[in-house]
C-alpha cells in the first residue's frame, strides 16, 4: 500500500537493482528491458521476460490498471513466475508471423519448450502457459502474485470450478476477477509430485513432467460480477491464434535485407491496436525511464495523434489499407465536435479525460521515479499534429478509399482549426515542458496540412476554401525561410531565434516541403551529423542541455539516450540523398540492436548496449519501417 516501508535495495549491473531476498528465494535483478516479449491480442500486451516471469500485465484493456506491476518496483512482487527449476534458456522466438511465444529451456535432467500466447477474436481475455517436456524430466516452479490497482489491491481468494469443473483459483477485487487453471490448485496427494502453498499472500508450487507429458496454465480475466467463464480448448485457441496473426501478416509483401524486421514492425504496431476501437497505442507500458534513475518517465499507453497517423502510413505502403480504414473511423470520434477542441492524444476509446498523476508506492523501474500514470501532456498544444493527420489521410485517399459525409468535412474543420491558431507557439513534436516555441518543424507540418487539403480540392475535385488554404500555405513558406532558416549556416532551425536543431527536422522531406537532396536540407543534416549524432553514428532528439542562447532545454532535469525513431530517419534521408553506404552501415547498425525478438523501445543505449525507454515502441517500429522502404526504394 502507498507509504509502507521497504527494505534496502542493492544496487545490480547496468543500472538496475535487486529485490529484497528472503529465506525463499535469492535476490532477483531488474530484468532489462529488451529481455522481455510481448504478447499480444488486440486489448493488451504483457510483458514476459526471458527468465519466464510475466512482469506487466493490464486487464482487460492497455490502459487498465496492471494486476502485475513487477517491472515497475511493487514491493510485493506482483508476477507470475513460471519456469524449470535450475533451468538455461537455450532459445527464445514467435512462430512465424504471430505473437505465439516459445521459449526452449535446457535442465540437468531434462529439456522442455513453454509456449505462450494470448487467444483472440473469442470476446475473453485469456493467457496460455502451455509447457511440453522434450526430453528427460523437468521440475517446474511457479510463482502467481495478483496485485490489482497498480499493485495496491490485494485481492479475495478462493477456490471453485469452472461452469464445465475444472478447478480454479479466483482472484476477485471490485469489478475485476481472475480464474487460474493449472496443476497444483487442488491439495495434492502425498505421492503426487504436484503442490502449492500460499506464501505472502502469494501461491507458489512445483510440477514435474516427463519426456512426452504437457501441461498448460491458463489466466482468465472476467468482470467480477460475472460467473466464472468456462475453461478454454487450450488446443484449438492456439490454432485459432496463430491462423489469425498469419492469416493478417499474408498480406504483407516484404523485400530486401531488412524484410523480417519490417514484417515484425507491422505485426508490432497491429499488436498494439485495440481490435474493438481501433485505437492505437504508443506503447503497452508506463513509466520505463529514458534515463535510469531519471524522472523522464511518461504513460504511453494512449493514443496519440502523431504517432496513429505515422503508423496508418507505414501500413499503407504495404497495401493495409482495412486497418487504416479503422483507424480513421476512430479518429472521427475521437476528435468529433468543436475543432478548438482537439487534442493531441485521446484514450484507446477516445476518451479525453488522461489526468496525470504519481504512484509513490512503486519504486519504479531501476529506481527509476515518479512512476506515473495517465499524461499531462494531453493539454499541450501541438502545432504539427494536424500536418501529420492531414497527410496520413491524404494518403488513404490515394490509395483508394473514398471520403465520406464526416471524414472530408472533419478535415476541413482541422484546417480551420489551423487557421485559428497560426499565430500561437505550441510545445513541439518533442512535447517540451518549456515555454511554448515556435518550432520550425510545426510550422512546416502546418504548411504541409494547408498543402494537402488544397490538393484534396485540385486532384478529387473535393469543396473547402482553397484559395484561403493557399495564402495560409504561401505565408507560411516565407515565414519559414525567414524565420526557421539560418542562411550563414545553410540550416534550418529547432525553432525561431534558436542557434540549435534538432532531429524532428529530418522529417521535412516527408511533407512534401523540400526535397531530401536539396540543399538546404544537406545542410540541415551536417548540423544535425555536428550537434547530435553520437560517436555510434546514433542521433539525439535535441540537446538537452541548455545551447548558447539558453533557448534549448526542455524543461526537465537529467539527460536520455539516443532516440531510434530519429536514428531511422536519419537512415532514410541519407538512402534518399544519394547517402546510400551510409544508410546502409546506420541501418545494418540499428538492426543488431534490436532484440532477439526483433523488437524495439523508444531509446537505445549504445555503451551499455540496453534498450531505453517505454517498450515495444511504436513510434521505433513504424520509422523502422520507413528507413527500410527507402533502402529498398533507392536500391531500384
């Protein structure tokens, strides 16, 4: 609960720490963050790690309160632990083209496979624990502690059976309720190899199994006013799984070098939207630090505008354009009604409401705190979001879906909602928490979303303003050259009056402003090489220390890694600027830095060879995708 006390805790390698041992167990380091897999079914994502803990996990939803909160420093341990005793993870990967998880373990006495996955498209909300003995005997342990409300509810336990009489354990707290199915839920016969205990409000037990046997665990969630939910064909929840994640990735083509890690990417950023809403989120997770020990620790699990409309696009260059149609359908509910109302995010079902606060109680990840929930940055104000939106949109009309009698009015009503707020400084892509600015890459997004609605009007024949779109567009362009340009160094700036850049400029080309061969880009880009790209070739967002006109910090304590969004985008400007070894050898780079999984988190630590920050991160993937369709497209 908050404000108990905890225990010292000893400092770990790489930054991270030990929990408190007791006479049970031995200490157990902070796993790092790309050591963790996600599942995935259309609602949630946990996060299993490699040792065989599932250390995060929100039900029913991304955005729910976890019922494990582990990653983040409960005091309580909240996890399920399930793994052979003494054993060695001797491989890890997804069947092809799915989020089935297997895991291959070896042991002094035997070998076994756990394979792991979350059913979908049944309207429940399962997790599949399935273990098979390969060879030999193994000894499986496990450990359930169930933390509801971020790790401060403990819940009501007891045990029945489902409907059909398979025992359970029930886990029930206000209007959430848990039934875990597995060996060791019954008292066990004296000879039985199988038992449990509850230890600190925990259950706890050991199974063996032989060379042939399996044996599956499964963890329902249901509303606790419900009835327990029947058990689940274990078996043909796995075939309706796999043939759903493959049956999606058929229709993604692929080519080139980085193929796999694109068609990951993609299964990544579908993993990460909601089935029912078409919400996407920017990640599964909340609080993982971009700097260790740091207070740069933010909740992602919501929708931002930005990063849904770059993920639509990356997905329509691989012909998906029934995802992006349910995507777009969300946002016109989610920022229907007055345009002076838009936000720059909105909840998975386009709630508005994203109050951020601190869980004192969690010492978060690494010691890593506030760990925080919901985000304050919900009220800023964004200048380049309707740019992104606007072309994103451009684009499924190019692709061929139509607009209806609510999509191109709303477009319309965000340039107006442009046109009204032309002359206010906004917080910038990078969501400063300095004083408003104007940033040169919003301004250039503004201009780029005048841009394509006056080409909606000349190229679909399709009815706005367009002559008031088009001084909007002029004016901005001159502004732009005169304000956001430096012409004694050939670059242009982070933002009007500022000496500094910063990464978000590598995006000018995307919006049709100028070409990524043009020389005032070029010279944007050897400032950029100058001021943020890292002795790995790796570039910073921004400096984020204060420059020499004490205009470039952010508003926050502390320093983070490189970005790999902007590593990304640094490779597809220079495969589109005739760079292309240079891309080649960035990208070749960023490849061996995923995980052994393929994926990617919002920051890479190239000294500590770590991956930072919230995880998977879509916006990684979706710039992934880019960098790669540019090496492939200048290849040609």
């Amino acid at each position: 609960m908050p404000g108990r006390p905890r225990p010292p805790r000893a400092p770990c390698h790489d930054g991270a720490v030990s929990a408190p041992a007791d006479r049970h167990e031995p200490a157990d380091p902070t796993t790092p963050i790309g050591d963790h897999a996600l599942l995935a079914d259309l609602h949630t994502g946990p996060l299993v790690s490699r040792e065989g803990s599932i250390d995060w996990l929100c039900l029913p939803r991304f955005d729910s309160p976890s019922v494990f909160s582990h990653l983040l420093g409960d005091p309580d341990r909240s996890r399920w632990l399930l793994r052979p005793v003494d054993g060695t993870v001797t491989g890890r990967s997804y069947d092809e083209d799915t989020f089935v998880l297997r895991t291959h373990w070896q042991t002094r006495t035997g070998s076994c496979v756990v394979t792991e996955f979350m059913p979908l498209g049944d309207g429940r909300a399962d997790l599949v624990r399935t273990v098979e003995c390969t060879g030999g005997e193994v000894e499986l342990e496990t450990e359930l502690v169930i933390r509801y409300g971020y790790g401060t509810i403990l819940p009501w336990v007891r045990r029945t059976t489902t409907p059909d009489g398979v025992p359970v354990l029930t886990f029930s707290a206000g209007p959430d309720a848990i039934a875990v199915s597995g060996p060791g839920l019954r008292a066990a016969p004296r000879e039985s190899a199988a038992s449990t205990h509850p230890r600190r409000h925990s259950h706890a037990g050991r199974h063996r199994l032989r060379s042939g046997q399996t044996q599956s665990w499964v963890l329902t969630w249901y509303p606790s006013h419900h009835a327990v939910p029947p058990a689940l064909d274990v078996a043909a929840a796995l075939r309706s799984c796999t043939d759903h994640w493959q049956s999606w990735a058929s229709q993604v083509h692929t080519e080139g070098p980085y193929g796999e890690l694109v068609r990951r990417s993609l299964l990544v950023l579908r993993g990460l939207t909601h089935a029912s809403t078409g919400g996407i989120v920017a990640a599964p997770t909340t609080s993982l630090p971009e700097s260790f020990g740091g207070e740069r620790n933010w909740d992602y699990r919501f929708c931002w505008l930005r990063d849904s409309a770059l993920t639509l696009q990356a997905m329509l260059a691989h012909g998906l354009t029934e995802g992006a149609q349910h995507w777009r359908d969300w946002l016109l509910r989610a920022v229907a009604g007055d345009p002076a109302d838009l936000q720059i995010m909105y909840g998975i079902a386009g709630e508005r409401e994203l109050p951020e606060r601190e869980l004192p109680h969690l010492a978060g990840y690494a010691g890593s705190r506030p760990v925080r929930i919901g985000n304050g940055a919900v009220t800023q104000f964004q200048a380049d979001v309707v740019g992104e939106v606007m072309i994103a949109l451009a684009e499924l009309r190019d692709a061929g879906v139509a607009e209806d009698d609510f999509s191109w009015p709303l477009q319309v009503n965000l340039l107006r909602f442009c046109e009204d707020h032309l002359d206010t400084p906004d917080q910038g892509l990078w969501e400063m928490r300095g004083e408003p600015r104007f940033f040169t890459h919003s301004r250039v997004m503004t201009w780029a979303a005048f841009d394509a609605g006056i080409r909606a009007v000349e190229q679909y024949g399709l009815a706005g303003p367009v002559a008031t779109w088009r001084r909007m567009r002029e004016q901005l362009a001159a502004e732009i050259e005169q304000e956001g340009f430096d012409r004694a160094t050939n670059s242009y700036r982070q933002a009007y009056g500022s000496d500094e850049v910063d990464a978000s400029l590598l995006q000018l080309p995307h919006t049709g402003y100028l070409a990524a061969d043009d020389p005032r880009m070029l010279g944007t880009v050897a400032r950029i090489e100058a001021q943020l790209v890292d002795g790995d070739g790796l570039p910073a967002r921004y400096r984020t220390t204060a420059g020499a006109d004490g205009l470039a910090t952010d508003g926050l304590a502390g320093d983070e890694h490189p970005f790999l969004a902007c590593s990304f985008w640094l490779v597809e400007q220079y495969a589109r600027s005739g760079r292309r070894d240079d891309a080649v050898r960035l990208m070749d780079r960023l490849a061996e830095a995923a995980t052994e999984l393929g994926l990617y988190a919002e920051e890479y630590d190239p000294v500590g060879r770590r991956h930072v920050g919230n995880f998977p991160q879509a916006f990684s993937h979706l710039a992934l995708v880019g960098a790669a369709d540019a090496l492939t497209d200048t290849s040609r």
